[in-house]
C-alpha cells in the first residue's frame, strides 16, 4: 500500500509540473495550420531566447527557493514567510535590472545571440512571458513541498489554460502570425499565474532580509551558470541549426523536437515531483533513499522507452494530417533525438545528489566539457550526412554529460546506487532499433515490429521494477 501511495503522489505532482510546459504541444496543430514555417521557425527560436532570459532573470531564486525551503529556520509560517519575501525582492530587483539592461542594449543582444529574431517586438513579449513563468515557479514550489494538491494543481493548470487560450485567440481568431502565437501565448500564461502567487503571498507575513537573499544567491548564481551552460547544451542544436542553415529548416527539426517531447517534458516533471521525499529522506539519513531512486528512474526510463515508440511509429500519419509535405522532412531526425533523450534520464537521475549536497561549483565544468564534445560531433555530422547529421552532436552532448555526471558520483561517494542496469539494457535495444529504422528508411515493419519488442522489453523492466520491495517513507509535514 505504501508503495501505490508513493506512485500515487508522484503520479499526480509528475502531472501537475507537466502540464505547464506542455502549452507549446499542444498548441502544434494550430501553428502548423495558421503559420507557415518561417513563421513557425520563429516561434521556435523565441522559446530558445524565452529559455535564456528566464535563466538569466531568476538569477537561480526559484532554484535556491525549492532547496531553502527544507532548511529548519525556513519551516511555519514566519520563516515560510521570510523566505518567500526575500525570494520575491531578490526577483523584483533582478527583472528591473533586466529591463534596464534591455532598453539599453536589448537590439545589440538580440542580434549577436539569435540574428533572425527581432528584439522589437519579440523581446517585450518574452520578457512577459518570463515574468509569468517565474511567478509560476515559485507558487508551484511552495505548494508542492507543503503537499497542498489543490493549490498546486491551481497554479500548474492556469497559467497552461491562460496560455493555450492565448495562442488561439491570438493565432487562429486574429490571424497574428508568429507575433500573436509568442504574445498571446505570454499574456494568457501570466494571467493564468497570478491567482496562486495572490493566494500564497496573502497566507503568509512576507519579510525581507538582505542576509538571507545574499545566501541564497551564493547558492543560486552558479545554477545560473550551470544553467546557463546546460541549456547551450540541450538547445544548442537550435542555434546551431539557425547559423548553420536557414529558417524552414529550424522549423522543420524544431517540429522533430517537439514530437520527442513528452517525452523529455515528463522526464524534467518526476524530478521535481519526487524531490520533497528524496531531499527529507537524505536529510534524515535514510539508507533506503539511494535505492527507492533508482528504482523511481528505472522505472521512469521504460516509460520513456514506450512514449518514444510511440512518437516514432505515429509521428508519421500525424504530421501529413497537421502540416504540409515540407514537414515532413522532420522524420528523419526522430529516432537519432529520440536514442540521445534516453541519456537525458539518466542525467537526472546521477545529478540530484550534486544538488542536494550543494556541489553546483562542478556542475558549470562538467556541462562545458560536454558542450566541447557535442559541437564536435555536430560539426562531423553536419559535414558528413547534413543537417541530420547535427543530431551526432546531440547524441555526443546528452550521453558525454550523464556519463560525467556517473563517474562523479561514484568516485566522490555521493550515492550508494549508482547503477541502472535495467537502463542500459534497454539502451542497447533502442540502438539497435534506431540504426534499424535508419538502414531501412523507417519501413513500416521495422518501426512497429522494433517498438514491439522495446515495449515488451520495457514492460517486463518496469514490472521487475515495481516488485522490488521497499519505499520511501511517507511525508508527515504540513498539508
């Protein structure tokens, strides 16, 4: 029981922090269907400069927020409200300084980090757009870690609801282009993130104290770079693909991204959902923690195993229904981005221990040296088979990372249960599949009778995986 209580929790915030991020995929078939692809490429670079700016804007606050929060001085209400007060100080201050920073050079930045993207009037909107998402964050982690569902389902289903209706009142009503699909989408999102924060910022004596922020930024600027970093390394093939081709071609591979999504959305929500237990079982000391984690990615990694077969069987009959023939084009990339995700589990899972014992100063170092060896990759592959061949990069970045973050973990002792057998496994399987799909031009047969045997295979993991006995303890702190 106390393992379907477990599943059952996570379950349920797993959802809650997926369906923010799912407003780009579900709004796909009104992009495909009233922009055309230059326009829908455009849309694709503002979700790469949205990225960056929310990065660099939060200066690591919803980060340090998620991870203060477990601090004893932090518990009740006073310090609930201590935190939370310097927390939103530190990112009032930080937006202001932004939008100084944009008036003044703005259209400079703009034009060395994405040239086909204007700063006027693309960059106003996304700086919208960040503003929700960061009031969002911070409702969302509060009412996470106390374990109030409700609240937490308010603040994940709003700003997604705001923001899809955004997208198509701005898109398919107004006919706004790729101006109305980032506008829209930013208005909706940030009306929708309001109520929670209202809510959650009334419940508590908010406070200040320029101690508290100056320890939390000590803690959350090299996130920042760490960040910074990681996400050069997981959306560089986007800015690779803008420099290195043109706009209809971005548009195409970012369509290839988004079909592989969920399955990549789902991956970064059980983090979140499952570090409250995780982060009190450490505190405590709990010899059981290292394992019930690798079982919980373990578990994740065959589900991801299935949803990637899925992607790849069906994206082809859903992409001729939605788009035009140019999309097509995008079949190509999906199994390469679909065997380099898998990696991206595991990364998840090797680093959580390096965050919660505070050692982010490696993580900058460690993300760099993959970025050396993706760009490496990518720069053979794009000389050897063309643009599908930048996907050698992203294999190179996301595995190089994992690997790094493996080797780290054991040698420093962080985790007792250091290994994913199942994984690997698997991974070897979905290789073979992929250099499969390839030989043979993803023929029909060998698409659905290679995802045959990887669910079967991934079915049989997850059931070893849910037989194991032991689980974590239960949350008892405050509803």
């Amino acid at each position: 029981m106390r393992r379907l209580a477990l599943l059952r929790s996570i379950g349920t915030y797993t959802l809650l922090g997926f369906v923010p991020v799912a407003t780009n995929l579900v709004v796909v078939p009104i992009y495909l269907r009233h922009l055309s692809v230059e326009e829908y490429g455009l849309v694709g670079l503002a979700n790469v400069a949205y990225t960056f700016t929310l990065l660099v804007t939060g200066l690591g606050l919803p980060d340090a927020y998620g991870r203060f929060y477990f601090e004893k001085h932090n518990a009740g209400r006073e310090g609930g409200g201590r935190l939370l007060g310097t927390v939103l100080a530190g990112v009032t201050l930080s937006t202001a300084l932004a939008a100084i920073l944009a008036l003044a050079c703005g259209p400079r930045l703009y034009e060395l980090a994405w040239p086909s993207l204007a700063f006027q009037p693309y960059g106003w909107w996304i700086a919208v757009s960040v503003g929700g998402a960061m009031l969002q964050q911070l409702a969302f982690l509060a009412f996470r870690n106390a374990e109030n569902l409700r609240m937490a389902a308010l603040a994940s289903l709003l700003p997604f609801a705001g923001g899809t209706i955004g997208t198509y009142v701005a898109v398919a009503s107004l006919d706004g282009g790729a101006e109305g699909a980032i506008s829209g989408r930013a208005l909706g999102y940030l009306a929708g993130a309001l109520p929670a924060l209202v809510v959650l910022a009334s419940s508590l004596p908010l406070r200040f104290r320029v101690s508290q922020l100056r320890e939390l930024l000590e803690y959350g600027v090299p996130i920042v770079v760490y960040s910074l970093l990681n996400h050069l390394l997981f959306l560089g093939d986007r800015l690779i693909f803008e420099r290195w081709t043109d706009l209809e071609t971005l548009a195409v591979y970012v369509l290839a991204v988004t079909i592989i999504s969920p399955a990549d959305i789902l991956a970064n929500a059980v983090s979140p959902a499952i570090v409250p237990r995780i982060y009190r079982g450490w505190s405590a000391g709990d010899a059981r923690v290292d394992q019930e984690l690798q079982r919980i990615y373990e578990g994740l990694f065959a589900i991801q195993v299935v949803l990637l077969c899925i992607a790849l069987t069906c994206a082809g009959p859903v992409v001729t229904w939605l788009g035009s023939e140019e999309y097509s084009a995008s079949l190509p990339y999906l199994p390469f981005l679909a065997f380099a995700h898998l990696f991206r589990v595991r990364y998840l899972y090797f680093s959580m221990p390096l965050f919660f014992h505070k050692r982010t100063r490696f993580l900058p170092l460690m993300t760099l040296t993959s970025i050396g060896l993706g760009l490496a990759g990518a720069y053979a592959g794009f000389r050897w088979i063309g643009p599908v061949g930048i996907t050698v990069g992203v294999i190179a970045w996301k595995f190089s990372q994992q690997a790094i973050a493996h080797v780290f973990v054991v040698r420093t002792g962080l985790m007792r249960a250091a290994g994913m057998p199942r994984s690997t496994m698997l991974s070897g399987l979905f290789l073979a599949y992929v250099a499969a799909s390839y030989a043979t031009d993803s023929t029909p047969a060998v698409l659905w009778g290679g995802a045959a045997v990887l669910t079967a295979a991934s079915a049989f993991a997850l059931a070893r995986v849910l037989a194991t006995p032991g689980a974590l303890p239960a949350h008892r702190g405050p509803a």
